[in-house]
C-alpha cells in the first residue's frame, strides 16, 4: 500500500534531496493522516458515546487532535519547501522543526484535557455498555494506527523528517492507549469497579509521554546540536585522504532543517608547499562533500610545519603529554617560537563539553608538566571546546 500510494502521488520519488520531491512526501504524509485520523475520531466517538464510555471518547478525541497535527505536518512541509528568499538564505527547512514542536503542544494539551475528563469521570462513574461491535470497531483502530505508524517510518527514511518520526511516535503511543481502551471495555462486563474512568487516566498518560518524547527530539535541532561522531569522522578522514592534506580540525556542522547543512572546517597542509596548489585542492574538497554528504562545507586553509624534526618531535611529546592527562583531549594547531631564555609551544587545546576539571587548572597542569620535561618550555595555550559529540558506547 505505501508503495502504491508514494508511485501514485510523488513524482521522481527516487530524488529525495530534491526540495520539490520532499515536499511531495510530506504532503502524502499530511493528507494520508487527516484522512486515517478523522476517520478514527468518528468511529470511535460514535462508539464512545453509545458505550458512554469516557476511555474510548478520549481516544477518539485523542484521535481528532492527530488530524489537527496532519494539519501541521502538512502546512509545514508546504512552508518548509520554499525556496531561499533574502529574508532566510538558507532556506525555510526548520519549519519542518517547529512543525513538529506544535504537534508536540497539540499532544500535551490533549493529554492534559483527558486527565480532567477521566478524574471526572472516576469521580462521578456511569456504566459502560459492553457490544462486540465495539470491540470490533477498537481492534480495526489499532491496525489503522498501526499501518499509519510503518507508513510514515517508511517515508520518514525515505527523506530523513523529524515531523514524520513524530507521527510515528504519537501512532505507536495511540496504538497502546486504544489497547488500554479495548481493557477496559472488556473488563467492564465483568467487575463493577469504575474502571472507565482509571483506563482514562491511563490512556492520558499514554498520550503525554509521547508528547514529551516529540518534544524533547524537536527542541534540540532548533537549539542546534553536536555533530555525530561517526559523521564528523567519515568527513575528517575524506578531507585527510587527499594529498597535501596532512590534518583537519574545528569541524562544525550547522543545520537549517534536513537536508540543509552547512559547515566550516580547518584543513591542515604543508607550510612550504605550493599555496596555488593547495587552494586549488580545497577547492576540489569542497565540491566533493557537498556531493557526497550533502554539506555546504567551507574549507579554511591551514599551512602547519611539517619537515621539521624537532617541531615533529615537540608536537609528539606534547601530545603524549596531553594524553597523559585524558585521553579525550586533544591539540592542533602547534607552533614552536624559540626565545633566548625560553620556548613557547604554542597550541590550540580541545576539551570536550561539561568538561569537569577547570580550564585554568588543566593549562596550569600541562605547562608544569612540559617544563618539567624540559624547564625552557612555556605552554601557550587557547581552550576551546569541541562541536562534536564523541560515542558512549
């Protein structure tokens, strides 16, 4: 079915990081909510009111507020399909964030309102009618919701959409809480306790977590966040394979809704190399990982002395120095200025964020350990933190 619906209303479905395709999924997405949505909220209304039940009513307004969020899915993949203007040059994709960040709302409004429905109903119960055409009709909306959940995964891998991954969040936890709906109409029959109202309540806090999760995946793209390990590595070790490249560092990535990122990085190359030769490298880097990462990467040419022994030697021990103290530090940028009472070595010191130890109390820490090493040496050193988020595993 999802092949079928995406050959018969996305053109060229195949050229995803085609602005225009992209949008095409995300209004099949939209348009195929509102329709499974609305088509849910009246099915299970009219059972929830035959039931008089208070559970199945909010699932089915749980229900209506999933279309309202198709709604937002839908305007937002129009709006975020614009193209760059002079007020926003680098294009509308964040809308597809903040998409997702009013459907994240609509859903804890939602869950807010069920609670109070459901306490009012624990409060003062009514009897719930029992029918097998209910049950019927509450197996028949897991599955819907159950399809629309690997139907918008399928397409949320397609085009890699934050709002799509939502959906399919707020699917799965509707698919639980109409489960929970589906308890409580059966146990109803057969116990007399007023367990309507407390699956209500269950139901609502189904609903609310899934609205926190979207939430909490939502901010963090508009706030900006670090760069993959994995990525920045694959990125860093493509820079470095071309000759004449012998480094790289200060890898930031900044994104502007997917498949819109734009980055700035440092390339190391030999100091006495040909400068027109290695502009015209960078240059050639540049074109290439836009091609193969989809990046907009801005290459900074940084010449670095590499012929020199002693030089090699000192940056060697200087980094095992450094190591020494946290494997998860690291330099570049290393220049030696000889003086005639002293020598500074002169770095750049990446530490990583929320780092523990103090930065003046870890500067101190390297330069006592590089004088004791060799008493001429001064540590000059500039603290910076890293843009890139290093695996846990």
């Amino acid at each position: 079915m999802t092949n079928l619906l995406v050959k018969l209303f996305v053109r060229d479905s195949e050229m995803v990081e085609n602005l225009e395709v992209r949008t095409r999924y995300g209004l099949l997405s939209g348009v195929v909510g509102i329709i499974v949505n609305t088509v849910l909220f009246i099915a299970k209304l009219s059972v929830g009111r035959l039931a008089n039940s208070i559970a199945i009513t909010a699932d089915a307004i749980n229900n209506l507020s999933d279309a309202g969020a198709s709604v937002v899915n839908l305007v937002g993949f129009k709006l975020a399909g614009k193209s760059a203007d002079d007020e926003h040059p680098f294009g509308h994709g964040r809308i597809e964030y903040i998409s997702a960040l009013i459907v994240s709302f609509l859903i804890l409004l939602m869950g807010i309102e069920l609670v109070k429905s459901s306490i009012e109903r624990i409060i003062n119960p009514k009897v719930t009618t029992y029918s097998v055409y209910f049950i019927l009709i509450l197996i028949a909306s897991i599955v819907g919701k159950l399809w629309l959940a690997f139907f918008n995964s399928r397409l949320s891998k397609k085009i890699d959409s934050p709002v799509m991954e939502a959906v399919v969040a707020d699917s799965l936890g509707d698919t639980a809480a109409t489960g929970i709906t589906l308890i409580s109409l059966v146990l109803s029959r057969y116990i007399s306790f007023p367990i309507d109202g407390y699956m209500g309540v269950a139901v609502a806090i189904f609903v609310f977590i899934a609205g926190v999760n979207i939430l909490r995946e939502t901010v963090g793209p508009l706030l900006g966040e670090p760069m993959d390990y994995e990525l920045a590595q694959k990125i860093e070790d493509r820079i470095t394979s071309y000759e004449g490249v012998v480094g790289a560092h200060d890898l930031m990535l900044h994104n502007y809704g997917p498949g819109r990122n734009f980055g700035s990085v440092h390339a190391e190359v030999p100091s006495d190399g040909d400068l027109l030769q290695s502009h015209d490298t960078i240059d050639l880097i540049e074109k290439n990982i836009k091609a193969e990462f989809g990046i907009d990467l801005v290459i900074h040419l940084d010449p670095i002395v590499v012929n020199d022994e002693r030089i090699n030697f000192l940056r060697e021990q200087t980094k095992q120095i450094i190591k020494s103290i946290d494997e998860d530090l690291s330099i570049h940028d290393f220049r030696v200025v000889d003086g005639p009472t002293h020598t500074n070595l002169i770095f750049d010191l990446v530490v990583p964020h929320g780092y523990q130890k103090r930065k003046n109390k870890l500067v101190n820490e390297i330069d006592q350990k590089l004088s004791e090493f060799n008493e001429r040496y001064y540590a000059v050193i500039t603290v910076e933190s890293s843009f890139i988020k290093k695996n846990t595993d």
